[in-house]
C-alpha cells in the first residue's frame, strides 16, 4: 500500500495509540511496585488483596507492551513502504481490517492459518 492519504490516517491513528498506550504504561507504574510486608501496618488479607492488584497489573503492562511492539512494527512498515500488505502472503490486507486494527499484520485468511 503506497503511502497515500488511506495510510497517512492509519498512521495518525497508531502514532495516537502508541502516545496512549506509553502514558498509561507511565501512569501505572506504581501498581505494579513491590507489595510491601510490612505486618505492623497492613494486614495479611490486605497484603493478598495489594499482591493480587499487583499480579494484574503486571499483566495488564505485559499485554501493553505487547501491544506497544505491534503498534511500533506497523509504524515501521509504514516507514519501509510495506504497509498494508500481509507478512505471510504478501496479499493486501483488506482495508475494512486495517480499519478494525491498524496494526494488523496478517490478512485474515492468514491470521486464520488459511494461508
């Protein structure tokens, strides 16, 4: 897909996703600090409950960073020119697709393991 103006919104689209996604990485990094044990000042049942906070939003961040890497791999086949087509098939990747997830990286006959 040739950078036209189709391509220029989706990478509008992601550069904005990828801003969103890096500020509440920022945001909830107090969250996933290390749950004091501190028994004096808070309870046990407390402590599992800050444990358990802490156990998702560690998660949360490993499936932001995740998201982060495919945001920024499809900000770099906008940069290389290779935006919009498939990664396995070399097929464009259905606008209607890209409309759903601008990162997609697969055409859905691939994502389905079709190809």
């Amino acid at each position: 897909m040739a950078k036209d103006e189709t391509s220029t919104a989706f990478e509008k689209a992601l550069r904005a996703e990828l801003d969103e996604l890096r500020a509440q990485s920022e945001t909830s990094a107090q969250s996933r600090a290390p749950v004091t044990l501190d028994q004096q000042s808070v309870g046990r049942l407390s402590r599992m409950d800050a444990m358990q906070a802490q156990a998702m939003a560690q998660a949360t961040e490993r499936r932001r960073l995740s998201r982060i890497k495919q945001v920024e791999a499809a900000l770099k086949r906008i940069e290389d020119g290779e935006y919009g087509y498939c990664l396995t098939c070399g097929e464009e990747i259905e606008a209607k697709r890209l409309a759903t997830d601008p990162a997609a990286p697969l055409c859905i006959g691939c994502s389905r393991g079709g190809n």
